[in-house]
C-alpha cells in the first residue's frame, strides 16, 4: 500500500538505504526530476532541506524503491492501493505506467495544482481524531473553505481547504470533543471540490501518457473498488487528487478480500498508525533489509 505525502524527516535508514542504491542505478532518469540542491541533500540524509516539490518527487521514489525490493524478497502482491499522491507509485507498481511517466505526471498535477491555487489565498490540511462523522461535520459546516476529505476511521478524518479557516475550527473542534487537532505540513487543498476546476486541464494532460492495462490489480481509494483494466486507472488518475475518499472503507475492502497483511511502500509507518484505529486486525509488515539481500532495479 502507497501512503499520500509523508514527512520525509522520519525516513528509516533501511528505506534510506535503499532510496540511495535504488536511485543510483537510475541516476540519468533522477536528474531529470530533481534540482540541483536535491541530490547532495538525499545523500547526505538531509531530507528536511529539500523543496516541497522535490519532498513529493523523492517520496514517489521511495515508495517505488521500496516496492521493488520487497517484490524481490517477500514476492508479488495480492492487490495494491494508493491514495493522494501515493496514487502514482502504485500505478507503477501494478504495470499501468512507467517509472519515468509516473514521476512526470506527478511533477505535472503538482504544478498545474500550484498554479491554480495562486493568487487565491493560503490552503492547508489538517487531521482530527476523537469526533464521529456527524459531528465533525455539524462543526465544519460552519466554515464554507473547509471540507471534510478523508476517513481514516470511525473517529479519525482529514480536513483540506482555506488554511485560516482549517486553524480557526481548531477551537470548535476541540470543544466538540476532538481528542487530536493537526495541522499538517501541506500547503495545497488535495482532495477539495476547489480543485475540481483543474480537473479539465489535467485529464488532458493525462491524455498524452501510455497507461495500460495493470498487471496486479488496484484497490480504488475514491471507490473501493478493484481496478483490473486501463479505464479504470485513468478514471482513478482523473479524479484522485480533487475527490474525497475513505482509507478506511479501502481497508475494509482488502479484509473482505482475505487480504491480512499489509506492507506499506514509503516513508515511515503512517498506514500502520492509521490502520490501528481501524476495527481492521491487519498485520502491518515494516520495511527492513535483511543481511546478505542485494537489491536491485529493473524496471522501466
């Protein structure tokens, strides 16, 4: 499973580890990605320096790193699923796109998003926990900026939209009886109706890129259900970054499914955290590397 946008700060060193070689053996295709400041800043694990675009750009290579090494050495997966930006890895992983065009479709929504947004105020996200649906949504109707965008579970949600509006409900979400009030480190509305006024320009831009049938299928977040054809990965690609979703009913889906073990591909455990809270008995694999295991990339 691929989480949305991480805080790169808390990268493991076995992901570390394995970001490094991984992007080594590709180093003509990174370059391409990536400014100039990046690449001295991966190596020497100073991932706090690196720019918003380069943070997404490396965490997209990193949840395909680590991705590959675990089809080497655990085997491949069931079923993949991906939500947010975590939506190109796993295109990737399942055979739909490659590795170069998963990257330059990422790069491309995050500044055709950047652009829209400008000139239109500050945006934000920020997860809740400790309210039901119903209430956190009594208490953000009051806010026209904000909407509810992900559930996580019965009592954890994501918020997305005007960043003043998302810090001034921290006070009325608090004394409606929220346990957690986070703002997270994201200065764009993913997931926002906002957003829907791109969506034209970016199906467009989609157009131009091969994407193909998957070779493993994919668990939609925007529907929770299963992706086995070209159709409906672009469909999942056209509307995922401007769609509520449910982690939560993904999770749910993947039980009934037989699925139990989960193995996130990315930057530290935010899907094992999340899962906790599920009512889901998932077993959550960590990424470690075994001694004597080489791994290696080839793949297009």
């Amino acid at each position: 499973m691929f989480p949305g946008v991480s805080d790169l700060t808390y990268i493991s060193s076995p992901v570390h580890e394995v970001l490094i070689g991984w992007l080594e053996s590709r180093a003509d295709d990174v370059s391409n990605f990536l400014s100039a400041m990046a690449i001295p800043c991966l190596k020497d694990k100073r991932y706090e320096n690196l720019t918003p675009i380069d943070s997404q750009i490396v965490g997209y290579f990193a949840s395909c790193a680590v991705h590959d090494a675990l089809s080497q050495h655990v085997g491949r997966p069931n079923y993949l699923g991906g939500y947010s930006v975590g939506v190109f890895p796993a295109l990737y992983a399942s055979g739909a796109v490659s590795f170069v065009d998963g990257a330059t479709l990422l790069r491309q929504l995050n500044e055709l998003i950047t652009f829209s947004c400008a000139g239109k105020g500050r945006f934000g996200m920020a997860t809740i926990v400790g309210l039901d649906k119903n209430s956190l949504e009594q208490v953000i109707c009051r806010s026209r900026g904000v909407e509810v965008i992900n559930q996580n579970s019965d009592k954890n949600f994501v918020i997305s939209g005007n960043e003043k509006e998302i810090r001034e409900l921290q006070d009325d979400v608090l004394e409606a009886g929220a346990l957690f009030f986070k703002v997270l480190k994201i200065e764009l509305p993913y997931h926002s109706t906002f957003l829907m006024s791109c969506k034209h320009e970016w199906q467009s831009i989609i157009e131009k890129y091969e994407i193909v049938k998957p070779q493993v299928p994919l668990i939609s977040a925007i529907t929770a259900e299963i992706m086995y054809d070209r159709e409906a990965c672009i469909a999942e690609l056209e509307n995922n970054f401007c769609s509520p979703f449910s982690w939560l009913n993904v999770l749910k889906k993947t039980w009934l499914l037989g699925v139990k073990d989960i193995y996130q591909c990315g930057v530290g455990n935010d899907l094992k955290k999340i899962g906790r809270y599920s009512g889901l008995s998932h077993t959550y694999h960590e990424f470690t590397i075994k001694p004597g295991c080489h791994y290696t990339s080839d793949r297009g």
